[in-house]
C-alpha cells in the first residue's frame, strides 16, 4: 500500500476512535468544521457521530464515484419534506 493511502487510514482509525469520546458539544464543533455550517438543532449523538466519520471517511478515501452520483441524482432531489410527503401518502 502507498505510503499515502496508509497515513490516511491511521488518521481515520485515530480520529473514528476519539469520536465516540468526545462530548456532545465538541461532536457539534467537529461537524461545523468539516461540513462548514452548524449541526442541525435535536440532531441525535448517533446521527451526527455517523454524519461525521461519513465526511472523514470520504475526506480520507473518496467519495462516490462519478456512475454513483449519476444514478443517485437521476433519482431526483433528497429534500426530508419532499420524502416524508411521500411516505405518509
């Protein structure tokens, strides 16, 4: 493995680890400086670890592919309001 690709996955091991010990308040700093804007209110500690080591884990190896974000997109938009329309018609 590239020296690279090795150095990336030890800071994400390091940095999955020191987030599950983190307090709420410095997981809500966490998401501000990777996602550039304030963790929405009543978001869950669960949900916002997972938020976040998704953004570490992209950050770090990649995002989806190019064919992926295609597929994804020709779905249509992920709006919460639109889904939950949906789901209750």
């Amino acid at each position: 493995m590239a020296p690279r690709k090795q150095r990336a996955r030890k800071t994400f091991a390091a940095e999955l680890a020191a987030l599950h010990d983190l307090p709420l308040s410095e997981l809500k700093e966490r998401w501000s400086d990777l996602y550039g804007s304030a963790a929405p209110p009543g978001m869950s500690r669960n949900i916002l670890v997972r938020a976040i080591v998704y953004q570490l884990q992209e950050r770090a190896f990649g995002g989806l592919g190019p064919s992926t974000r295609r597929r994804l997109e020709a779905k249509g938009p992920v709006d919460g309001r639109q889904r939950a329309t949906r789901l209750r018609a």
